[in-house]
C-alpha cells in the first residue's frame, strides 16, 4: 500500500513541478507571483468544480462507461490546445 501511495505521489509530482515554472514565465516579473497564483487558483476553481458535477451527469445519463473516458479525452484535448496556444517564452527577458 506504501509503494502504491509513493508512485502516485511520485506521478502526481511530475505532473505538478513543471506548473509553476510554466506559469510564472508568463508573466512579466512585476506580476509574476499575482498572475501566476491567480491563473492557477482560477483554474483549480474553475477544472475542480465543474468537471465532477458534468462527469456526474454524465454517467448519469449513460450507460457506458466510455463517455467518461471520452469527457476526460476531450478535457486533455483542451488543455494540450490551451498550452499549445500559449506563447513560447524561451527567448524572454526575465529580469526584475
């Protein structure tokens, strides 16, 4: 049970460290912290209140397992799009 909590907590890490360095390069360095703690906040709100209630309908409304599958499918096609959209910061200048 140990080994199964460390390798999603493991997962759950990869998945979260490179958020923060994402975010805040968006930003200029005058509203780095506001900007990026308020898109992650937001988004949190925003992913963590709305897609349990629509998966709950959802399955509500189906038989089939698989719309839930496609409704989290569709929700990474979003994000990919979301973060393909974004410009690219490689070249910034990130002084304060």
């Amino acid at each position: 049970m140990v080994e199964i909590r460390t390798v999603r907590l493991m997962l759950l890490t990869l998945m979260f460290s490179p958020t923060a360095a994402f975010l805040a390069e968006l930003f200029p360095a005058g509203l780095r912290y506001t900007g990026a703690s308020a898109a992650f906040i937001l988004a949190n709100t925003l992913g963590g209140g709305f897609a349990p209630r629509v998966a709950t309908w959802l399955d509500s409304q189906s038989s089939s397992p698989l719309v839930l599958g496609l409704y989290t499918g569709g929700l990474c096609l979003v994000s990919l799009a979301c973060v393909v959209a974004l410009p690219e910061t490689r070249e910034g200048d990130f002084s304060v």
